[in-house]
C-alpha cells in the first residue's frame, strides 16, 4: 500500500484521475463526490471516514454504498486491503 499524495476537496477529480488512485480515503461522507469520482475511475474504492473515524462507508462502482459504523484505523487499513482485494486482477 502507498499513500500518493494529499489533497483539497476541490482538487480530488483531477488528483485521482492524474496519480491513478485505486482507493481514495476521504474525512467526510459525501455521497455526490463519490457520484462524481466513479464514473472517471470505475475501479475507485472511495472510503468516507466521518465523525472522527465513528462511521465509515465505502462507495463503489454505482456508486454503492457498504456501511461499516465505527472503525479504527488498523480496521480501515483492513477494510481497504479486502476491497481491493475483491477486484479481479487485469
């Protein structure tokens, strides 16, 4: 796993698109960026961690949206690694 970079809301489009992100961690749960991000990036794993990591989400493909409640952080590591797992290999 490596972290590529770190970005303003504003930015994420054109930063996932230019660093071909596979899973982007964002601090707020916002169902319309993910909307915005997947259609560019099917593949995207977009994991929204709110309320000071007392619920996560991840979005994908549809956007699609699995609910995890409260996570720590070596949870959502584990989390990540299972999503991207589930991708089939090119």
């Amino acid at each position: 796993m490596e972290i590529v970079g770190e970005v303003r809301a504003g930015q994420l489009p054109d930063a996932v698109a230019e660093r071909q992100a596979d899973v982007l961690v964002i601090g707020v749960d916002d169902p319309r960026l993910a909307e915005r991000l997947l259609p560019r990036r099917p593949r995207l794993k977009v994991f929204a961690v709110a309320d000071q990591g007392r619920g996560c989400a991840l979005y994908e493909l549809r956007p699609h949206r699995i609910e995890f409640g409260e996570v720590s952080p070596d949870e959502l590591v584990e989390a990540i690694r299972a999503a991207v797992e589930r991708w089939p290999h090119e």
